[in-house]
C-alpha cells in the first residue's frame, strides 16, 4: 500500500512554473489550479486540479491531483487522479505529458479544431482520433 505524504503550494509551484504552467485564479475554484496552453492547438489548455487550497493540505485519501485537458473552457479528457505518493511530482508530470501527447498536432479535416486521441468504451486498447469539437463535429480517424 502506498504512503501518504504532506504536498503543499511550496513543494509543487516550482517544478510546474519551471514546465511552463502558470497558477491561475478559476472563481469558484477553492484549490490551487495550474494551467499550460497545449501549443500545437488552438484554445487548448491543460489544466492541474492540485486539491490543496492555499497552503492547507487535505487528509489522506482526499489529497490528490488530476490533470485536465480544455478545450474553449470545457473539460474533454481527464487523467486518474494522482496521489500525494513518494512519486507524486513524478506522476504529476507523467500526466500532464499524456495529456499533452493525446492532442493530434494535425487540426480536424471537416472543421479545422485540434483533435484528440481516444479510447474506444467496449475496448480501451483501441484507440482513435476524435474532433474536440464534439458533438457539433463528428469526425473521427484511425490511429496510424
């Protein structure tokens, strides 16, 4: 079983500002939340969901992160949460790299917005490209 350890703001704010994440104030959002534009496509960020609200930290079982990918202000793909392990910067930034990786650096061929790679519901070993522009774009394509 893993071992909880104590993060706070001190512990986690430099290694995100140094991979390109800024702190960035959501309203109604009572945790410290990081936010990274995606490059390659156009109104896509990748958003860090920390759990800890100023320099408070939460009890054990509750106190993790999960890395979010935004599209034009609406969440599209979400990672597992990370724990506050030994490893967790580790995993935070393993996260944030899937995250960053899933984003197609081609646009969609109907519409022209980013798309994304995703796993099929019945079989999440097969994988393709979907539209982030979802529901309003529907185009899809294999993965090569």
């Amino acid at each position: 079983m893993a071992t909880f350890v104590r993060w706070g703001k001190e512990d986690i704010e430099p290694t995100l500002l140094e991979a390109g994440f800024k702190l960035v104030n959501i309203p109604g959002v009572g945790e410290l939340v990081f936010e990274r534009r995606v490059n390659h496509a156009k109104n896509m960020n990748i958003r860090i969901y920390s759990s800890i609200s100023g320099n408070s930290v939460r009890g054990k079982g509750k106190d993790a992160a999960r890395v979010v990918l935004m599209y034009n202000g609406k969440s599209i793909w979400k990672s597992k949460r990370v724990h506050r392990t030994q490893n967790f910067l580790v995993n935070l930034i393993k996260r944030c790299r899937n995250a960053y990786a899933s984003v197609c650096t081609e646009a969609c061929f109907q519409c022209g917005e980013p798309m994304i790679l995703r796993c099929q519901k019945k079989d999440s070993s097969k994988k393709f490209w979907s539209c982030a522009n979802y529901p309003e774009c529907k185009f899809t394509a294999n993965v090569k």
